[in-house]
C-alpha cells in the first residue's frame, strides 16, 4: 500500500484575509514624527544612535524575547541550595538578554553619557523605542536614568558609583559592585501604611558609628512595600535619622564583602509589567550611607522622582505608538464589506485619532525633555520643565490606557488574544499612572509647582505665545488658559481640569508650530473645540484623514 502523503492543512478551507506577520520593524525609520522632534529640539546629532537601537529593538526577535519575559515571570529565591539566604529574585533568560540590549544602547545613561548635548533628549527618544516592545526593562532603566542627581549630592558617594552607572555593559552577577563590569540602581520609597504619603514612612536609620550625616555610614530597619528590580546593585531609600527623614544609598553587598540585610518577602502577582519583579523588601539592620543632607530626605530624592516621572510621559508615548502601529498593520491587511478597513471612513477617523494622539504626547515629551537639557543655564527653560514634567506625566499616562484599548478594538477578537502584543500592552498601559505619584498626585504637582515655582506659569505662557494667531481654537484655549490659571478659587478641586487644559493646550501650541498642517488641524478641531469628550474616532469630516495615516504609517 502507497503511504499517503500528509496533508499540508485541513481541507476545510484557505486561510485568507488574515494580516501576514508583521516582522521586523524599524522604530526608528518607520516614525517620522521621532525623528523631526529629535532634530528639532537638539539631539539631531544622534541619529545614528537612535537608528541603532530602533532596527535591533524593532527586530521579531526582540519582540519575542519580550513576550518570552513576561509569559515567564520571575521567581523568588530566598535561599539557595545550602540552606542559605540569598535573597535572588530569578529572571528569565530573555529579561537578561533585554537588559543587556538596553544598556547596550544606553537607555539607561544616554543624558549623562552626553552632558550639554541634547542628551535628555536623546535619552527620550531611546525610552521612546524601547517600550514600544518591553516595559518590564524600563522600570530599572528609568531608575538608572533618574539617580543621577541625588547621587551628585553626595561626593563620595558619586565618585564611587556614578562610573559604574555610566557603563554600557550589562552584568548580571549577584556579586559586589566594585568587581562588576557595570551596575544599576533601583529605589523604593513606598510603604504599605504611608503609600504617596513618604512622611508617614516608619523606617529607622541609626549611626553605624561615631559619625553623622551626609555621606556616612547607617543601618536601616523597616518594611519596604514596593521594590522593583530587586536585583539592582544598589538602591536610594528614605528613612528617618535623628535629624528627620533622610535619603540613603543600600548596596546589596556590604562593604566588608557580606550580603546586606536586604529580605526579599514576596514577588507582588501584578497586572501587567510581568517580566519585573516588584517585591516587598524588610531591612534589618541593612549598611547605607546617608545620601544628601540628613532631614532633607524628600528634598534629595525628589530630582529622582521628576526623571522618573518623565519617563513615564515619554514610555506611555511610545506605548500608544506601538499600538497604533499594530492597529495600522492589521486594518491595512483586514478587509471587510469590499474594502480594506483601513480605507473604511469611520475607521480612518478612528486611526487618524489615534495617530494625532500619539504625535501630541510625543511632542510634549520632547519639548519637556529639551527643556531639562537647558535647566542648568537657563531659569524658564528650569521652570518650564518643572511644570511640564507633571503636566506630561499627567495627561499622557492618563490618554494611554483609553488609546490602547482603542487600539485593540481596531484588531476585533484577533486583538484580545493573547498570541498578539496587544493584551500585553493592554495590561501595561495603566502603570505609568501609577508609579511615581497618580493622577491626582501628578495635579497637585503641577499646582505646587504654580505656587513654588514663581516663573513656572510666565515660562508656560511663553511658550504658548510662540504659537499666538495660526490657529483661532488654539488662541482661545490660550486665552481661557490664561484665566483660569489665575483663578485661585477652588483650585484642588480643579486641579485635575486645569493640568487637563494646560496639557492640550501645550500640545497644540506645539502642533501648530511643528506638525503638518493635517495633524495641527485635526487636533486643534477636535481636543480644543467645544464638546470635545476625549473618546477617539471623532474628528470632523473637514480632517486630511489620508495624510495623517499616511504620515503614521511605517515606510
């Protein structure tokens, strides 16, 4: 009897209509709006820095990697084999080989491997791509990236590491710092009685010596709620000293070569953001050494917190880059009623929405990101970023989780399975909200800076007339802006409608000056004309709906 040959598929029918696999992409050449915004505000200089990272982080093979990471979280390893305690939190082998790539380009370090360059803006646009494909690898890199100044604080304490935190190798042995190639550094602030409310911490800190305050040694005692990438080399942390709440540097490793007094008690089961480990932490008499003044704990650390908050604004932006991309992908290969759904009119509104959305938040991110680069020379170009971090911060973390979701409508039920990234960016789009103050945090920021900053609001007025008389619904909103920024009544109450206002507002202030004509239009018609309810696949029917999806679409 001849043996059949074995059928290639069942013969029940052809697979059709179905959109091919999307492959490599290039984050960095197939994104338009990235690179003009990187010329545009002084990182042009870079590009081949930019284009580097976008073709290997674009790669199917990263973005596999990525998938294989938070599909196997990591475990907690208490104790090794010998009974003793090792506090390991154990990652999968592609977290380590995502790890390796970001330092490799510099995610982490790029604004102080190039000071006085545009490095912060540079450094954005890195973020930007990278969490396009992971976001578990960014929470350690936004650390990295954020430490730098509390560190400089400290003289000795920047001698020691700030070297280690500049190398572009990644080394993840569970050895002491001064024998690695290279290091990073996490934080961890939170506990589960005070949450955003660090005052209310109950970590002790008492002299390990003679010696007190800044740069000398302590032993810290106490419950930490939130420490993600445990696994960092050192961490910055806040407890009270005699003189008040104080910031100081753990290492994992004592100096005298011993393990620190660092318990690892849990891996928290989260939402999304699988591939990291965020753990509760206790400290028993774990070495530090005071970093900053001692009671100015919250004041040292803060600088921390804005480059953290920062990233936040700019990884939710690539975030809703990447799920327009992949919203683009699958309407242009997806037919449905005689035509592809990306030639289907209210589908067209739907993706223009989302591509104007994306094209705002990237603008705000990168003019903030400027703004940090002049900081150090130039008072308003200071003032501006501390409003505008908070601002951006904000608006874009809180736009991400609605475009997302958008997003994987556009797919249907393909979008809901978990064989696509779209669950998985869906799961990670609500955590930039959270981490490094929530929304209602962010806006008292953002009025805490009006009444700390006294040239916070004529630095953002600035700005804003640099946009006066191109568009009739952007004056108006300028002008409505202006009132209400000097209404002081009631102002917490309004705090979240006015950082709402402030952020949209700047948005289209920079639209106008910068996008197509197609994109300035479009948003200035629909976020700051009247009714506008924030839901996508409004626009009026007057929008150039071809031109905006073809500028979002990958070359």
């Amino acid at each position: 009897m001849t043996p059949q040959k074995p059928l290639a598929q069942l013969p029940t029918h052809d697979v059709i209509n179905m959109p091919p696999h999307m492959g490599d992409q290039d984050l960095w050449q197939d994104d338009v709006a990235l690179q003009e915004s990187v010329r545009r505000e002084g990182a042009g200089w870079a590009e081949a820095d930019m284009a580097a990272l976008g073709k290997a982080a674009g790669s199917a093979e990263t973005f596999d990697k990525a998938d294989q990471a938070n599909r196997f979280p990591p475990e907690l390893r208490a104790y090794d084999r010998y009974g003793m305690r090792v506090n390991q939190a154990i990652f999968h082998p592609t977290y380590h080989d995502l790890m390796s790539l970001a330092i490799k380009h510099q995610v982490g370090n790029f604004a102080w491997n190039n000071l006085g360059k545009g490095g912060h803006v540079g450094n954005a646009a890195l973020i930007y791509q990278f969490n396009q494909v992971e976001g578990g690898v960014m929470c350690p890199m936004a650390m990295l990236y954020s430490s730098f100044p509390s560190l400089q604080t400290t003289p000795a304490v920047a001698d020691e590491w700030i070297p280690r935190l500049l190398s572009t190798t990644y080394d993840q042995r569970d050895i002491p710092a001064a024998e690695k190639h290279g290091s990073t550094i996490g934080m961890f602030m939170t506990e589960k009685q005070g949450g955003s409310d660090v005052r209310a911490n109950t970590t002790q800190a008492t002299p390990a010596g003679a010696s007190r305050g800044i740069g000398t040694e302590y032993l810290l005692s106490g419950h930490k709620y939130f420490c993600s990438a445990p696994m960092c080399d050192a961490f910055l942390t806040l407890a009270y000293s005699e003189g008040g709440l104080s910031c100081f540097l753990v290492p994992r490793w004592r100096p005298d070569g011993l393990r620190n007094g660092m318990f690892l008690e849990k891996i928290k089961d989260k939402l999304g953001n699988r591939s990291n480990a965020s753990t509760e932490i206790e400290l028993h008499d774990a070495w530090g050494i005071m970093v900053g003044d001692e009671g100015r704990g919250i004041r040292t650390i803060i600088d921390m917190v804005a480059g953290n908050r920062l990233y936040c604004a700019v990884s939710s932006a690539g975030m809703m880059r990447q799920g327009l991309v992949q919203a683009l992908h699958h309407t242009q290969h997806r037919h449905a009623f005689g035509k592809a759904l990306i030639e289907q009119p209210l589908m067209q509104n739907v993706l223009a929405d989302l591509a104007v959305e994306v094209e705002a938040a990237l603008a705000l991110s990168m003019r903030v990101a400027r703004a940090l680069d002049e900081a150090d020379t130039n008072e308003d170009a200071a003032a501006f970023a501390r409003i505008g971090t908070a601002v951006a911060k904000y608006w874009n973390c809180k736009r991400t989780a609605g475009h997302v979701a958008e997003s994987l409508e556009c797919h249907g039920g393909p979008g809901y399975i978990e064989e696509s990234i779209m669950p998985r960016l869906y799961r990670e789009a609500p955590l930039n909200s959270i981490w490094e103050g929530s929304g209602n945090v962010m806006c008292l920021d953002v009025l805490r800076a009006m009444h700390r900053t006294p040239n916070a609001i004529p630095a953002l007025m600035a700005e804003l007339s640099l946009a006066k008389g191109a568009n009739g619904l952007l004056d108006g909103a300028i002008n409505y802006l202006e009132s209400e920024l000097h209404n002081r009544e009631n102002l917490e109450l309004r705090a979240r409608a006015l950082t709402e206002q402030i952020a949209i507002t700047l948005q289209g202030a920079l639209l106008v000056q910068h996008a197509p004509s197609a994109v300035s239009d479009a948003f200035c018609a629909s976020r700051l004309a009247p009714r506008w309810s924030g839901a996508y696949g409004g626009l009026p029917s007057t929008v150039d709906f071809d031109a905006i999806i073809e500028r979002a679409r990958r070359n």
